[in-house]
C-alpha cells in the first residue's frame, strides 16, 4: 500500500485554515499542485473544493494541523536519530577494529578513547546516547530559530520531546548533560566525536535534514525570496556606485562664481530637503546646470568647434608680454607651475572619464530596419521580420480525439464521458436487439398457434365426418356375383378323388 503524502496533507490544511482566515496573500504553498487543485477551473474539482472550504471548520483544522505537525516532526526526528546512531556505531567499530590490529605509539590515546567507551557504555549505546542529544539541538534549532521563538514555541511543539529534554537539565539527552557527564570524562573522546562528525558523510546527513525541514516548516521559499532580494539591493548598490563614478566634477575653467553659486544653491537644497515635511525627494530641486556639468566630460566636440580649435594660432606680430599689464614675480610663478600640472592632471581624468562613458553607455538595439515605401517584396520582408520579432508562443496543433479519450481515460477512468456514452450506446442497442427477438419470439409462436388450430380444426372436421356418415343400405346381389360366391364356397368344400403315387 503506498504511503500517505504528509506535506502535501499539510499544504492542503493549511490553505485551508488560510482561506478562512483571509490571510492566503501572504501564504505561499510547498507545493505547486496545491494551489491549482484549490485553484481549479473543472466543475466536479471546483464543487469538491467548495464543499470541502464550507465542511472546514478553524477549530477543527486547528487541531488536525497541530497532529500532522508533530507526527512529521516525530517521523524526520526518530529517521535522523537512526542514521547518526548507526553511522556513529559502525564508525567506532570500523575504527577499534583498525587500531586494535595496527598499534603504535600515535594510536594509543585513540585506542584507548575506544577502549574506554567500550568498557563503560558500549559503542550501540554511546552512539544512541550523542545520536539523541544531536537530534534534540537540531530540531529545536529549527523549529525555534529565534530567542522570541525560543521564549515562546509554537502550540504544538511545547509537548515534543525534544524540547523537554532542551528545557529540562537533568534529562539525559540533555546536550550540555551529555557532553560534561559523558564526553568529557573520557580522555580524547571530545576529539574523537569532532573527526567523527566533521565527515563529509555526517554533513550529509545533516544537510538532507535541514532540507527535509525547510520543506515542512516551509523556509524555503522566504529564503529563496530574502536571496533574491539580496540580489536586487546589491545590484542596485553597484548601478548607484557606477552612477556616482560617472558624474565628473566640475572643470578647472569654470569661474569660482559658479562654483559658489552652486555649492549655495547645494546648500540650500539640502536645506529645503531636510526641513519638507511633506517627504519629497531633493531631485526635485537639482538644477539643470547641476545635470550639465554631471554629463560634461561625456559630450564630445562637433567637427566646427574642433576645426577652430585647430585653426586657432598665436600671431608673430603682437607682443604679449606688452600687452599684460603686470608680468608675473617668482611668488606667482609657482601656483601657476602648480596650476599647469593640475591642467595636465585634468585632461588625463577626463580621458579616463571619456573611456569609461564610453564603456557604460549603452545605445538602444535596431529592432526594424529602414524602410523606404519601395516595392510589395519589401511589405512582404517587413511582415516576415514583424512574426520573427514577435514573442507570441506559437498554437499548438490540438490533439487528436483518440489521444484525448486516453487522457481522459486516465483521468477519470470509467467515468469519462466518451465512456459513459459509449456504454449507454451499448446498452440501447442490445435493448433494441432484445426487442426484436422478443418480437421475432411472438411472431413465430402465434404463426405456430395458427397452424395447430387449423389442423386441430382439419381434424375435428373429419371426425365429425366420419362419424355423421352413414352406413350403406343392404341391397341385393347382383346374380354374376351370388354365382361366383357359390362357387368359391364349393370348391372350398371339395374332397380329394385323386390317388397317391409313391416312388
């Protein structure tokens, strides 16, 4: 007999209660299946369901969840003690084995570890002793993660076993019991259980036993939502970071005015920003300037300004030391050697800037060619391109009828409704057969009848006859025939004259 589903059990009670509850927003089910049996768009399943929600009742599944709570809980629990238990006893067999044939000075504390616990406890009992404890963490890690869970544990937990022996010190599968009345005693035996269980097949184990409990206790999919949110914060971190990076600050040519304009009109931005009430954000208030000068190492020259730029050239007639007023002393020259190699400073970070730009800005995909208004062959090819570009999920072909009916026979066995068609087809044709042999019956019997009765009335019609007939009148012999009786009558009575011959 197969076993019964328990979590699929689980995930239908508890849509259930969610649904009376009106909290199945923020329910997500384990299972897909689970909500697209609720979910049904079929008759009979859509009347199943609703007469099942208006059966259920939140006393009821209350108590029904809290059972198949801790009857799974007890299932996965008493399966994961049976493999640490047994994984643990053959480890320490398989290795007091080993040592007792191959001893040396290294091996003689690890021999003796073993040789200790088997003497004092046997390695079946040691194992189900440390198996249990281990268990009893576990699951209390699981199921009460936080100290809030720990301070108050779910309703149907706080009779598990488990958390009895969390909760009370002197039971002796209490961890911290175990560990200084039966560890640590034994000389080396600490060392010994931390080789045994960093194995990669106790770490399998456990692993198999935090999926199995993510499952029930249904983690998996808020932990898979929390990574997914991780995701999409840290890729939001590294876009606002490229974003900062790519806006260059304000060039060296600019006037100290309009620097002071803007730190001024900064100031009184956050200003504005921070006393709104209201809760607007302070990209309102940037400036247009502000998002010029963000994207000013971006723009690049026309090909006029370039070729101005390229045309201009110092005139060999003017004297420009003349024309300055003032030539600059030995105290002006150095900022302006300083100034110089903040120039040249410049241009290697707008370079730099350049690149990069160049690197993170992405142009928009040609998504149609040009078109002209030319020819019908260049409709036609646009048409084409048009359904190739299209992302609408091509029809499928239905199927056939005959493999529908095979799905509906395995779908609803003998009630499917070809079936049920076919069936009462068969069963008015084999009445209509009936019919007509009854019918072919009755023919025969009363064509039979007819012909016993005309018989019966040939027959009663010559007795009848025979016995009204008359009999013949006594009338005289004709004398040829009196005379002929004479004579017969005569030689009957004829003696013999003749005489005997013997030979």
């Amino acid at each position: 007999m197969p076993k019964e589903n328990l979590i699929y059990r689980l995930d239908n009670l508890e849509y259930q209660y969610h649904y009376l509850n009106n909290t199945l927003d923020g329910f997500k089910p384990r299972l897909n299946g689970t909500s697209k049996i609720f979910n049904a768009k079929g008759k009979r399943t859509t009347k199943k369901v609703a007469k099942t929600l208006q059966m259920a009742t939140l006393e009821s599944l209350t108590s029904q969840l809290d059972i198949l709570r801790l009857e799974i809980l007890q299932k996965k629990a008493y399966h994961l003690e049976k493999k640490i238990a047994s994984y643990l006893e053959k480890t320490l067999q398989q290795q007091s084995n080993a040592l007792s044939k191959h001893t040396n000075a290294k091996n003689e504390t690890k021999r003796n570890t073993l040789a200790v616990i088997e003497r004092e406890y046997t390695f079946p009992k040691f194992a189900n002793l440390i198996a249990k404890s281990k268990v009893a963490k576990l699951v209390v890690s699981k199921v009460t993660p936080t100290r809030t869970l720990k301070e108050d544990p779910p309703h149907w937990f706080k009779d598990s076993e488990y958390l009895q022996i969390i909760n009370t010190k002197e039971s002796q599968y209490n961890p911290g019991n175990i560990w200084n009345k039966t560890v640590l005693p034994i000389k080396g035996c600490d060392q010994l259980l931390s080789l045994t269980m960093n194995s990669k097949k106790y770490k399998e184990i456990v692993e198999s036993f935090d999926s199995g409990m993510d499952l029930f206790l249904n983690n998996k999919r808020e932990k898979k939502a929390d990574a997914s949110q991780n995701e999409a914060g840290l890729s939001k971190g590294d876009s606002k970071r490229s974003e900062k990076s790519s806006k260059g600050q304000p060039s060296s040519g600019e006037s100290s005015e309009d620097q002071s304009e803007e730190s001024s009109e900064a100031e009184s931005d956050e200003e504005s920003g921070r006393s709104s009430v209201s809760g607007e954000s302070q990209t309102a208030n940037i400036d247009e300037d502000a998002i010029l000068k963000a994207y000013e190492g971006m723009l690049v020259a026309s090909d006029d300004e370039a070729a101005e730029e390229e045309s201009f050239m110092l005139n060999p007639n003017i004297n420009y030391n003349e024309v300055t007023d003032e030539e600059p002393s030995a105290e002006d020259s150095e900022p302006s050697e300083a100034s110089s190699d903040e120039e040249e400073e410049q241009p290697r970070k707008r370079q730099k800037k350049e690149k990069e730009s160049k690197k993170k800005v992405v142009l928009p995909e040609l998504i149609s060619g040009y078109y002209s208004g030319g020819s019908e062959d260049e409709l036609s090819e646009d048409e084409v391109a048009k359904k190739q570009i299209s992302n609408q999920p091509k029809r499928k072909n239905r199927r056939g009828q005959r493999a529908r009916q095979k799905i509906w026979e395995k779908k609803y066995g003998k009630n499917a409704k070809h079936i049920q068609k076919q069936l009462e087809k068969d069963k008015e044709e084999k009445q209509q057969r009936q019919i007509e042999y009854e019918e072919r019956v009755a023919k025969r019997a009363a064509k039979a009848k007819a012909l016993e009765e005309t018989a019966q009335h040939h027959r009663e019609k010559a007795v009848s006859n025979n016995r009204t007939s008359e009999k013949p009148e006594d009338k005289p012999m004709h004398p040829s025939w009196e005379a002929k009786k004479l004579a017969e009558e005569k030689l009957k009575n004829v003696k013999f004259q003749g005489k005997k011959i013997v030979f």
